[in-house]
C-alpha cells in the first residue's frame, strides 16, 4: 500500500480550447504534490486513495508513446498487486477517459465517467459526492478552471471528505505542446494548509487570471503598444482594485499614454500604502517602462507623502 491520500478529484478536457486538467480536494497536507499530474498534447492523471505516485509519470509516458488512456491504466493496473486499494482516473489528448475504484477502497468510493471527464473520490461521508460533482461539471459554464472547480465544491457540499477539509490544487495545461514546458502549463495551483481549501484555491484562480491580464501587459510593453498595456493592467486592477502591484502598472501605462494626471490620484494611493514604489519610479525610465522626462517624474513624485 502507498500513502493513504483519501480525496476526491476531477479530470478533464475542454472539447473546444483542448486544455485538460485535474482538480483534487483533501483532508491531507499538499495533496496536490501527489494527486495532480498533468502534460501538455499528452493527457492528465489523477492517482488517489493508498496512493501509488508512479501511475502519474508512468500513466504519461504510456499515453506520450500512443497508448489511450484506457490502455494506459489497464497496463499500469495489470502489473499492480495493489490495485484493489488505488483509485486512478485519466483522460487523454483525445477525450479518451478511464477511471478505476478499486474494491478494497475505504466506503464512500466511486466514479463517474461523462464526455471528456471523469470524477472519482474515497472516504466520503456518502455515496452522492461524485455523482453531484459530475452534475456540476457538466452544467457548469466558463473556461475549464471554472468548471473544474464548480466539480469540487459541489462535492464538498454533498459531504465531501468523511475527515473534513485541508488542502486542494488544479493543475491545468494546452491540448497541444508547443515544447515550452513553462508557457503550456496555463494554471498550477496548490493550497496546502487551510481551513477552507477550496475558498482559498477560488481566489488564487481568480488571482492567476488578473496576473494573465499583467503578463499580456507586460508583453504589450516590449511591444510598445500603449494602449494594449492601458487596457491590460486596467483590467487586472479591475478584478483586484487593492492589489498594489496592478495599481501601480495601471498609473505606469496611464503616464505612458500621456495621461499624466490620470495617474497621480493612482499613484497617491499606492504611495501612500507602500513608500518603496516612490523610490522605484525614478529608476524606470532607464529601462523604457515609463516614458518620463524630469519634471514628469518629479510632478509624479509630488503626490508621494512626505518622509
């Protein structure tokens, strides 16, 4: 037997963007270090209850050399004495899905198979949790990371873990590689410790696509394309208004637009709460991040309060 990750998780593939991913919620400390394995063109895995960590890797490597996700997990489990007490699901590049509930898995356990997914969980306090989430997925709207985690929470509040709650991932990459490890990996996500796994993994998601909106940003400046930079970071302040660090590039791109005076009840605000971004103004223009003369920069820094 491995380590006993009771839990219950979700695998998926968007038919229309071709994005797959893996969700998992837990009573146990970083499940998502264990559950979630993911690559891009390839497919995902979910490896749960006694806990075998290899049929992630090795469940990749099966489908990365041509082997459907079914074929895939029957061979794992073929050569697995302890397959009776593993929970496995996977879904390949193509929308093929397998799962598998082993008999000696601690009650509550099951699956659900659907188009393109997959829910399974073990150690539940009932037998309703996958069918709910499986329900929720497949009503939910959205891009997948939302559906994914409309899976969870739905299982949580039709019981969910017998235990109680600690921690929750998502793991989410490309339908194709593009052989850019960093770039097809969209979304990795991971609570470890929490009260509340899945609230927190909620906001972190929601976090992870306002910082999309300030990479395009950031791109939009090597670009020099002002007004795509303006319209990027305005975005990301938008979705966090209290987030000091979209504030700031917000007033950058307002002064880089020459929208000077716009900016300055921004950058009040942000020097107010955080001297240091005061300090850092004057060493932008070096860099072409902000396109400042003297006296902008001293008009900027006028609103800065005094030391």
């Amino acid at each position: 037997m491995g380590r006993p990750v009771h839990t219950y998780s979700i695998v998926a593939r968007d038919s229309v963007t071709g994005e797959m991913g893996v969700a998992v919620q837990s009573n146990w400390f970083s499940v998502g270090s264990l559950v979630t394995w993911a690559e891009a063109g390839v497919g995902v895995v979910a490896t749960q209850s006694f806990i075998d960590p290899a049929y992630g890797p090795l469940g990749l490597q099966l489908m990365r050399g041509g082997k459907t996700a079914p074929q895939a997990l029957e061979a794992l489990l073929t050569s697995d004495a302890g397959r009776d007490v593993r929970q496995v699901a996977m879904i390949d590049a193509h929308g093929n899905v397998a799962a598998h509930t082993g008999s000696r898995c601690i009650k509550d356990a099951g699956h659900l198979m659907g188009r393109d997914f997959s829910v399974q969980a073990n150690l539940m306090l009932n037998d309703r949790v996958w069918g709910a989430m499986a329900l929720a997925y497949s009503s939910a709207g959205g891009g997948l990371a939302g559906r994914l985690l409309a899976a969870l929470e739905a299982a949580q509040a039709a019981g969910g873990d017998i235990r109680g709650k600690q921690s929750a991932a998502i793991l989410i990459v490309r339908g194709t590689s593009t052989g850019r490890p960093w770039a097809d990996r969209t979304m990795e996500l991971r609570v470890e410790d929490h009260t509340e796994p899945l609230v927190e993994l909620r906001r972190l998601v929601r976090l992870h696509q306002a910082y999309d909106h300030m990479n395009a940003g950031d791109l939009a400046v090597e670009k020099n394309d002002i007004d795509g930079a303006l319209r990027e970071y305005s975005a990301a302040e938008r979705m966090f208004p209290d987030n000091l660090e979209m504030k700031f590039w917000h007033a950058v791109a307002l002064v880089n637009a020459r929208r000077v005076e716009e900016s300055l009840p921004i950058f009040r605000d942000v020097f107010a709460r955080g001297r240091n971004w005061a300090t850092l103004v004057p060493r932008l223009p070096a860099s072409g991040t902000l396109a400042a003369d003297d006296a902008t920069i001293k008009r900027i820094l006028s609103v800065a309060p005094a030391k």
